[in-house]
C-alpha cells in the first residue's frame, strides 16, 4: 500500500492511502459543493427571467408583477428615424399596458439565444442574447441586460436594459 509522509520540524507524520484518501474526497466535496450552490442560484436567476418572458409572450400583468421589483426603471438603446443613436426610458405601467393591449390575433416572440449570469450575495446580472419576432417575420435582434435583486429569498427584477438593432443578427 502507498504511504505519505510529510515532515514537519522534528516530528513525522505518517498518512496512509485510505487516510489521504479521505482527505482529499473531503475536499473535493467542499469544492464541488461551492460550484453547486452558485449554479443553483443562476437557475433561479434563470427561472425569474423565463417567468417575466412567460408573462410578457401570454400578456399577462399578473404573471410580469410577480417578479417585479417595486421600482424597476426600463430603457432601450436603439436608433431613432433619422439614424441617431437614443436612449429612452418607459414608465413601467405603460410598459405593461402597451403589451397586454397587443391583438390577440398579433403575434409576437422574444427568443432567448442565451444566458450569462453573474451574482454577488443579493444582487445578480443577467445578460441574454435575443432575436425579436412579429407575426412570424424577424423584426430586431439585440441583448437585455437584467439587474436582480434578491428579496425575501425570491429574485426580483429592479432594472432592464436593453439594445435593439436591425444589422449584424443571425435570424436562423
């Protein structure tokens, strides 16, 4: 059998395999245990996410109000009519208003390409790809970036930014 030993001073101490053994599957799961909590709450962060999407593509209020923090503040960055570069700022309300007022026979999707979620304690980043579509024909492409907050041990979203652009997007 293998043996260890490790010299500390005047003293040896002698660890055989099945006690180093030990050691280092200890180890390896307080490691592995830290990567796991951290992918838990990215799913969370997900989750909360998918939910605001569930609501917004079935236009419903209640579904969108769920995991909305009390002051979230929107914005888009985008180009006007004439090409110049503009940020504009939505009350929520009528944010919520304008998407449950759409036609039920007007279609509308924003697919998540995907997902990079960052999180430090109670407060998590979520940057999402996105491909905008209106009765089955492209219309935009761009990225949201989601700010997070952890309330109450469920994750609410407190500010959402977003691009929107016609060029440089893959409309497969």
């Amino acid at each position: 059998m293998f043996s260890f030993y490790l010299k500390l001073k005047n003293n040896t101490l002698h660890l055989n395999y099945s006690t180093m053994k030990y050691y280092i599957i200890i180890i390896m799961l307080f490691f592995f245990g830290n990567i796991t909590a951290q992918s838990e709450a990215e799913t969370e962060v997900k989750q909360t996410i998918e939910t605001f999407f569930e609501g917004f593509h079935k236009q419903d209020s209640t579904i969108m109000n769920s995991i909305i923090y009390k002051d979230i503040k929107l914005q888009s960055i985008g180009k006007n009519r004439e090409g110049a570069l503009e940020l504009t700022t939505t009350v929520y309300s009528k944010f919520l208003k304008s998407i449950v007022s759409i036609p039920q026979d007007q279609k509308f999707e924003e697919k998540i390409l995907n997902y990079t979620i960052q999180i430090d304690g109670n407060m998590a980043n979520a940057w999402t790809d996105y491909q905008f579509w209106f009765n089955g024909q492209f219309s935009h492409c761009g990225v949201n970036s989601f700010q997070l907050i952890k309330e109450n041990n469920t994750w609410k979203i407190f500010y959402l930014v977003d691009t929107r652009r016609r060029e440089g997007c893959n409309k497969e």
